[in-house]
C-alpha cells in the first residue's frame, strides 16, 4: 500500500470527522450558507424620572406649565405591565403648598394618557397589569392596563365623606 494514498486516506476521513462534528455543535463550515439570523428587537427605552420630564417640556408643554412658579415638581415612577409605564408627576404650589397628583401612562415612550388632581399616587401595578392604589385611599374601579379599561377614578373615603361634591378624575387622552 502507498503511504501517499494512505495519508490522504486519513485526511479525507478526518475533514469528514470535523465536518460532521461541527454539524453537530452547531458550527457551520465556512463554504455553507449562513443561517438565518432572528432580528433583535430594538431596545425599549428606559423610562426614568428625569426622561419624563424631558418628555413632558418638549410633547406635552401644557402638562407642566408654569412649572417655573412651583414650590416643587418631582417625578416617581410607579412601575412596568408589559409596554406600559406607570409615572406620577407631583407639583406643590401656592401659599399653602397644596399638592397636585398627576399619573401619566406611557406606552413604549410615547405618553398615552394622564389623570389629573388626585389625592394619592398608585401603592402598585399588579402582575395583570391592574394599577392599584394605597388601602387607605381606595379607588371606586382600578385601571387595567391589561384589558385597556380607564374608569373614571373615585376614591372610596372622599365619595363617603363628601357624597355630594367627592372628587372624580377622568383619563385625559393624549393626541401627539
């Protein structure tokens, strides 16, 4: 037998070797086709505090103007569903440093909708994507981001203190 046929032998059964290895761990030789690679999805945007009232001086001026006469204007976020994002916009103003509870409802990064001049922020969002709020200070009927459901927001003890004159806030929808 010729050492020269036998050698190349060997290295055809070797690159067969190494060829049928890397099929199985996945590696594809450099002569075949690339698979198909699955498009990342681009990333969410981080929606913080100080993005938000970026966001609202330069998309939605109306929500923060006259800021500039505010004893105070914090932001707080409240938390995620899915798409969703939950932020609380407070302003303290006047002689008597009244507070101004807003919560606005993001979606991506795009502000969808606010509740204006409630008493209390959100205590949570559950894992359906229900927006609650602190036991003590109980809304009528919860948001639920989930089903897309925006009731109108009655807190419970105002309504049973003041059945006449209790506070109600309504979605305010956003057209940017």
């Amino acid at each position: 037998m010729d050492i020269k046929s036998l050698q190349q032998s060997f290295k055809t059964a070797f690159c067969y070797l190494l060829i049928s290895t890397g099929i199985l761990l996945g590696i594809t030789p450099a002569y075949s086709e690339p698979a198909l690679k699955s498009v990342p999805k681009p990333p969410t945007i981080n929606i913080t505090p100080k993005w938000t009232e970026r966001y609202l001086f330069k998309n939605a001026p109306e929500l923060v103007r006259n800021t500039h006469l505010d004893h105070v204007l914090s932001f707080y976020y409240f938390g995620r569903y899915e798409e969703f994002t939950v932020m609380g916009m407070e302003r303290v103003k006047g002689d008597d440093y009244h507070q101004h509870n807003t919560v606005l409802i993001f979606k991506d990064a795009e502000l969808k909708g606010y509740y204006e001049e409630l008493q209390v922020f959100p205590s949570k969002i559950t894992k359906e994507g229900v927006i609650e709020f602190p036991a003590n200070n109980d809304v009528e009927d919860n948001i639920n981001l989930k089903e897309g459901y925006y009731p109108a927001m009655v807190f419970s003890r105002d309504k049973k203190l003041n059945p006449d004159s209790h506070a109600v806030s309504e979605i305010q929808w956003v057209n940017i």
